[in-house]
C-alpha cells in the first residue's frame, strides 16, 4: 500500500451490500487497491455475498436481517467512528462506482478540507438510463431547494463523509431515502457540501431502488423533515 493517496489519512471504505456474491469480491480488491480498509456491511443476504467479501479482504459487519441501505450505512458508520478512522467513502457493491476513482475523493478533501463530498454523474447524463436520468435530475432540484445548496447529484452513493459530522447527519430512514435526508440535516446544519466528478457505468447490475416503495419513502423522508423543521420553528417563535 506505499503510495496511495490515503497513506497519510485514516480512511476507510464502506460498502452496503445486499445479494451481491456476483460482484463484491472484485469491488472489495479493486478498492484494496487504493485504500488499506474497506468494510462491507452484508445487510441480511441469501447468497454468500459476506463470504465473498471476507476472502477478498474485507472486514464484514454482517446484519441478521435486510434492514436496508440507510440502517447498514448507520452501521458501518458506528463501526468506523469506534474504530477512530478521519475520513470514511462510501459506494455500492454493484460495481456502479469505479474503485479507481476513490482516490479522487481524498485528493479532493485534503485540497479543500470540505467535510462532504457526494459524487456527481451528471458530466455524462447521455449514459444514463432515462428514468433515472430523470428522477435524479428532479429530485436533486427538489433537494438544493430545500437544502439552500446546490448539490447536483443527491441521489449518487459514491461519497465522501468526515467522521465527526455523522452523528449531525443521524437519519430516522433505513431504506434509499437516508441518504437524502442525510443531506437535509447536514444542509441544516450548516455543514458544507460540495461535489466530485465520477463515471457513469451501468452495465448488469440490478438496481436495489423499488421504485414505487422508495419513491413514496423519499417524499414521505421529505414531508417528515419539513414537518420537524415547522415545529421547531414555531416553537422558537413562542418561547
């Protein structure tokens, strides 16, 4: 590992995992490639996805039960904050999100020192699959309103998290929609967010979105958090 990019941060990678046997090993060494640490968080599959991962070198939380991306991001967030890493990357563990591209990431923090950074696809719309091409589109515009900062793709899950703002972006979801409303508290709390250019790739991944459940999650997140923001706000104008 001399060399890499990281060697002078505590860093580590975690990667939310779901009946991914078919791709993890080669997400997991690819990443190894670039980071010393990487965790997968085997969140209730059926198949020998935390297998997989352990042989290829990851450390492996594994959840009883599918509890979804939100609750195993939680998890692996507990895990990297108790185990006193600076930095941690998210991604997925189809293989959407390039492992070569991890060291874009911390080149960016250690530039800026910006405690967020979300990747952004949206250099390369074209390749995008068209439902999702607009669904992200709409609903990062939908998010920057609300947030007052302009993210351009809230819906990417390659990112990039200081550890000592988590516990400021604690979420009530555990399914896609945390890593919206992860955004929201954070935005709400004044902390910066900015963005790194990623790949665009889809090839045979199965998308783990349920589009008609997530979707009423992420605007049942959304109605829940300005509802809170309401009251919070009248109840300072009362006392």
């Amino acid at each position: 590992m001399s060399g890499t990019p990281a060697s002078d941060l505590r860093v580590c990678v975690l990667i939310p995992a779901f009946n991914e046997e078919k791709h993890i090993a080669k997400v997991v060494a690819e990443v190894l490639q670039h980071i010393r640490d990487v965790i997968v968080i085997d969140d209730g599959s059926k198949d020998k996805t935390a297998e997989a991962a352990a042989m290829a070198g990851a450390h492996v939380i594994r959840q009883p039960a599918n509890q979804g991306k939100g609750a195993a991001l939680d998890a692996g967030f507990a895990f990297a904050r108790e185990k006193g890493f600076e930095v941690v990357i998210t991604m997925d563990a189809d293989g959407q999100h390039l492992p070569a591209e991890v060291p874009k990431f911390i080149e960016a923090y250690k530039r800026t020192r910006i405690p967020v950074l979300i990747g952004s696809r949206m250099a390369q719309l074209d390749t995008m699959p068209f439902v999702r091409r607009e669904t992200n589109l709409f609903m990062s515009w939908l998010l920057g309103r609300v947030m007052g900062q302009y993210v351009p793709d809230t819906q990417c899950g390659f990112r990039l998290y200081r550890c000592d703002v988590l516990p400021v972006a604690g979420t009530g979801s555990t399914h896609f929609a945390a890593e919206s409303e992860m955004l929201l508290n954070l935005a709400h709390r004044g902390v910066r967010i900015d963005a790194v250019r990623v790949s665009t790739v889809y090839a045979d991944e199965q998308s783990k979105i349920n589009a008609l459940p997530d979707t009423w999650r992420f605007f049942r997140m959304l109605w829940q958090y300005r509802r809170r923001r309401h009251v919070r706000r009248w109840s300072s104008e009362m006392d």
